[in-house]
C-alpha cells in the first residue's frame, strides 16, 4: 500500500479528507447494512433534529502504526459501549457494538493509505457519530437517523516538546448534576465554546470545571478527564456521575496499577486538596496526557513541582507506558489492541 505524500510530522489537528467514509442509515425502525462511500457531504432536511435540537453524539479513537507494522485501534470496544450509552440517553437508536467495530474497520482499512508510518507521532483520528436526520419541529426525537464514521490524519501532539499547561479554574458550569455530562454528546461541546474561548482570551489553555452543585469538587476540563499524583505517589482521579468516561483515564489506572504497582484512587476529589498533588495531567485520546503545570484559581497560583518544562516523573511513566503499549513495544492486556491489517 503506497501511503499519501503528507509530511506526518507537521500536520496539525485538523480536518484533512480521506478517501472513505462508512454511512448507515435508520430508518421504518431498522438500521440498514450501511457501507462505504467516497462522499464526504452529508445531505439533510432543513428541519432534522440535528440541527434543530442537536440530537447528536460522537465518539472519538485513533488507528496508528506499530512497531511490528501492522495497523491497530486502541479498545475501539469501549468506544462502541460509551456510544451506547450516549444513544439512549438521547433517545436515539443504538447502532449495535459489533457493527460499530466492524465500521471503524473498515473505514480505517478503506483510508490504509493515510494511516501514518511508525514513528511519524502521527495517527489516523477515527470519528464515528450519529445524528437524526428527519424533519422535527415539534420537540420529539427524530425517527430516521445517519450513523457515520470518517477519518482524518493529525499530527503528533507534542510537537516541538512537551509544554505543561496553565489552566484556571472556571466559573462557567460544563454539565449539571443529573444532566449529560456522561455522554459524549455535541450539546455538552457547543455550551463549552463561550468558556474556553474566553480562558483562551485570559491567557489559559484549559478550563477545570468543578461540581456545578457544589462547586467545591473537580470535575473535568472541556474534553479531558484529571489525573494527579500524590507526594507518595498514588494516582488519583475524581469520580463522579457527570464527567465523561475517558477510555484514556480508565486505560492508565490500569497502567498505573497493574505495570507500574502504583496505587490508584478513584473518589471525589476537592479543589482544596489540588495544592497538595505533585502532579497533575490531562487525559484524553488527543494527547494520552498533557501535563498541567499551573492552576490559577481567580488570581490565586497553584503551582505543581513538576514545573512548566516537562512531565512530572509518574506522568512521564504513565504516558511512555501506555503509549508503549499503544504502540506494540510493550505486552498489551488481552483485548486491548484491534488489529485491522
Ligand atoms: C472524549 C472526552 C474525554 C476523553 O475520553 P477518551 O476516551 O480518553 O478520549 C474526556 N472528557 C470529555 C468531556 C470528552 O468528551
């Protein structure tokens, strides 16, 4: 397979049309066998219920090169579960798990040619969604849905090094106590644009959402789950009903415990604790983790010992070990890794 001419290593994280993209549509209460296709525009009524009351959700993976050469997904399983998840809590139709893999299977294996080299830091992001796509204007969800799942090549995270972070806390609220936090829905994103933009406008890379309830616990950023370090070395990540499952944040605990013999705490987690962490990182498919160097809570600095120049130590091992994994030079847990070719 002759791969694209593009020079993986300074592409950025942006939209770049592949070949294929995989399309199955709902309809009379069925799914039908859906396929791929090389349109990359999507047609739609006026009046669908995407676009009049955001019934939509996505999910989010990457398909790369291994060491040994063949092409993989990281527990794409998961992704088709938390897919699952965010359907019903929308009232749209679950397109089934096995087909869900089966989809971002075959669009990965359509686009082989834009799956980076080994090496590159580069890899293919695989979003899979679904939308209804039939005409509402009474408020009711649709009756006829498109799933859909297209790839686009993205550079490597950590370009020119690893830069921590500085984030600040927010008075904005991303998702409300019984709400939508959990699902990896579009609405959860647009209500976010105002926050971040504004903290990008404030000099901030990132917003640290507490409890809207309480406003007194960790929840979440925009689109990563938190992981800390303690002084002695325990991982510790916030649970709550709100924040978004990150397949990333699950994936390292197991890390942490099972290859490094850390101990690991998933529990509420109080913003005052947070200027007693080592470390602080930001997980999430893009990144794996971003190291969060400082948090500034209304003009108040935290600053982790980390510093601003690198990954804190157990951080750094975290990340080179599930990416180690990822990446086929370290022994993956069983059913972790989904060969495609
Ligand atoms: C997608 C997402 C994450 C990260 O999840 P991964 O499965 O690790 O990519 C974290 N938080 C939010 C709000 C998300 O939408």
């Amino acid at each position: 397979m002759e791969k694209k001419n593009i020079d993986w290593a300074n592409l950025g994280f942006g939209y770049v049309q592949t070949d294929k993209r995989f399309v199955a549509n709902y309809k009379n209460g069925a799914w039908d066998e859906g396929g791929l296709t090389t349109d990359a525009t999507v047609t739609i009524t006026e009046c669908a219920g995407v676009l009049q009351y955001a019934q939509t959700c996505f999910e989010g993976m990457k398909a790369y090169t291994t060491e040994d050469g063949h092409i993989v997904t990281f527990r794409p399983d998961l992704n088709a579960e938390r897919m699952e998840n965010s359907c019903k809590r929308l009232e749209m139709p679950v397109y089934p798990q096995d087909k869900f893999v089966e989809a971002v299977v075959q669009t990965v294996a359509a686009n082989e040619a834009y799956v980076p080299p080994y090496g590159s830091g580069a890899t293919l992001y695989v979003r899979p969604y679904m939308f209804g796509s039939d005409a509402v204007i009474g408020v009711k969800p649709s009756s006829e849905y498109q799933f859909r799942v297209f790839t686009t090549p993205v550079g490597p995270y950590f370009k020119g090094g690893v830069k921590p972070l500085t984030i600040r806390v927010c008075d904005y609220d991303r998702a409300a106590p019984h709400g939508t936090g959990h699902i990896k829905a579009g609405l959860n994103y647009a209500m976010s644009l105002y926050a971040i933009m504004d903290a990008h406008r404030q000099g901030f890379d990132e917003n640290m959402y507490l409890d809207a309830a309480t406003r007194t616990k960790v929840e979440e950023t925009g689109g990563a789950n938190f992981l800390f370090v303690t002084k002695d070395n325990k991982v510790v990540t916030p649970k709550s009903n709100s924040i978004l499952p990150s397949i990333t944040r699950r994936s390292l605990l197991v890390v942490a415990k099972e290859y490094l013999g850390l101990e690991v705490e998933e529990r509420e987690v109080f913003f005052d604790e947070v200027k007693n962490f080592a470390e602080c990182g930001l997980c999430g498919t893009a990144a794996v983790i971003s190291p969060v160097g400082k948090i500034v809570d209304h003009g108040k600095e935290i600053c982790f010992p980390s510093g601003m120049s690198e990954m804190g130590p157990t951080t750094k091992k975290l990340y080179d070990t599930l990416t180690g994994i990822q990446m086929g030079r370290l022994e993956a847990p069983k059913g972790w890794i989904k060969v495609i070719k």
